[in-house]
C-alpha cells in the first residue's frame, strides 16, 4: 500500500465509519474504483481504532461516568445506579458480534467482501433503514433502554460483520424500530461499538503482526497514517451527525446506498469493476 492510498483510504474511514453508509464497503469500492488491491479485513478493523479513539475523546466525560458506575456495582455499590445499568447493558450488547465474528472470521476476511455481496447488503438495508425512519415512534431515550433493546441492539450490530451493512446503520435502525429517537440511536451505537471495534481492531493487529490472518499482508506505516486520518476526520463527522439527527431525517443516507449500489452492481455487471 502507498502513501497516497493511505490518506485516501484514511478519509473514507473517518468519513463513513458514523454515517449509515458502511466504512467498510467504502474502503472495499474505493479501492477496486482507484484499481487498488482489496486493502483487506485486517486494514479495515485496524483503521477502525481511529474513528473509535474519536469517540472516546468525545464521550469522554460520560465514558468516565459509565466505567465509574460499573466498577463501583461490582463492588455492590450503586447497583440501581443508571450509568453502571449502561455499562452492563453495553458489555452484554457487545457479545453477539463477537461470538458472530469468531465464528465467520475467515468468512469475513474473503466471501464476505465480494463486490456484489457488498452492493446488495448497501441496497436492501437502506431500505430497511428507512422503513425503521418512518415507522418508529422516536419517543425513547438511552435512559430507556432495556435487557431485551440491548440484547436487540447487539444482534443489529453483529450484522455490520458483512460489509454493506453498516455498524452504525444496523445498530440505529434497530434503535428506531424500538422507539428510540434517532439521537438517542445514534449515540448509544456509538457506545456500543467502543469494545466490539476497539477488540476487533487489536484482535486483527495482533494477528497481523503474527501473520495469522488471511487476506493481504498489512504495510504498517501507511496503515498507521490511515489511521490517524480516520480519527481527525472521525471527530468531526461524529459533532456533525449528532448535530445533523436533531432535525434531519435519514432519507439522505438511504437514497445515497441505492446510488451506490445500484451503481456497484452495474459496473461489476458491466465488467469495469471484479467482484473479487
């Protein structure tokens, strides 16, 4: 991988990781579109620590107070509290995508990221997305969350594994079938995502520097660069959307997969683009 790759491929992941667009098929057809090599799993979930160090930094304040929480239930203090309920809430939500990704690692890293696999996750879950925009009652908040919406919460995420699909649309869609506002959505997928994304990516990096995964050979400093980028640009697109979902819809987002998708299929189709 060059230098130019890198910061290309660091943009894409800052850029799309939040939205529900699916980084991981942006870096996939961003790359077949530049004639690159796949940049592979190993690339995307490493790549992913920065954009998910940004949302640490900028949930930094209700991270202290959750892992404060939760450290004191399990001492037996403040059980009831609301901050250590979220905290047990995430880890249980996070369980799901874990099992999943170790079941379907080697899926994940080949089948998983053909083109046509990725095009057709990018159009059917836009519209299931935008059925939840319409559909849900946008009345809850993460005060309100529940054992069930978080278990619920976790299945949706766990579909993110197929590139298309998107962590952040899976997750927030689900929220929105359960009566969550889009805000509120938003920001707990967010959360959710910090130990499945933040394991997932130094799980792939241990891996790498082992030679044990599969798919191309990780090349560290531009990796590294990539993924410095995806956390600049990651900071300032999380402030934005937060922003956005106050008063904007998802009718965008949906329209843009359909595009994008449609068009992906039509180039593989048309023989521009390999599947493969």
């Amino acid at each position: 991988m060059g230098w130019f790759e890198a910061v290309v491929l660091g943009l894409v992941q800052g850029l799309t990781e939040f939205l529900p667009i699916s980084s991981s098929a942006h870096l996939r057809i961003v790359g077949a579109a530049f004639g690159w090599d796949d940049p592979g799993a190993a690339f995307t979930a490493i790549t992913q620590i920065g954009t998910e160090a940004a949302v640490v930094l900028y949930f930094r304040r209700d991270i202290a107070r959750i892992v404060s929480a939760w450290v004191l239930s399990l001492v037996g203090k403040r059980k009831n509290d609301p901050d250590a309920r979220l905290g047990w809430l995430i880890i249980l939500g996070s369980i799901p995508i874990v099992v999943l990704g170790l079941l379907f690692k080697d899926r994940i890293e080949t089948t998983f990221r053909d083109l046509r696999i990725v095009a057709i996750a990018l159009v059917a879950f836009s519209l299931v997305l935008y059925a939840a925009d319409r559909i849900g009652r946008k009345k809850l908040e993460i005060s309100d969350l529940t054992v069930r919406d978080g278990v619920l919460y976790g299945l949706a995420q766990a579909l993110a594994l197929v590139p298309g699909v998107s962590r952040s649309g899976g997750t927030i869609t689900m929220g929105l079938f359960l009566g969550y506002t889009r805000a509120a959505a938003a920001r707990y997928s967010f959360l959710l995502a910090i130990p499945a994304v933040l394991g997932s990516g130094f799980y792939e990096a241990y891996s790498a520097l082992k030679g044990d995964h599969q798919g191309p050979a990780v090349d560290w400093g531009p990796t590294i660069l990539a993924t410095v980028i995806a956390f600049f640009v990651g900071l300032s697109v999380i402030a934005w959307l937060l922003r956005y979902l106050n008063r904007g819809s998802f009718t965008p987002f949906v329209v843009y997969r359909v595009v994008l998708g449609l068009l992906v299929l039509g180039l593989v189709g048309a023989g521009v683009l390999a599947p493969n």
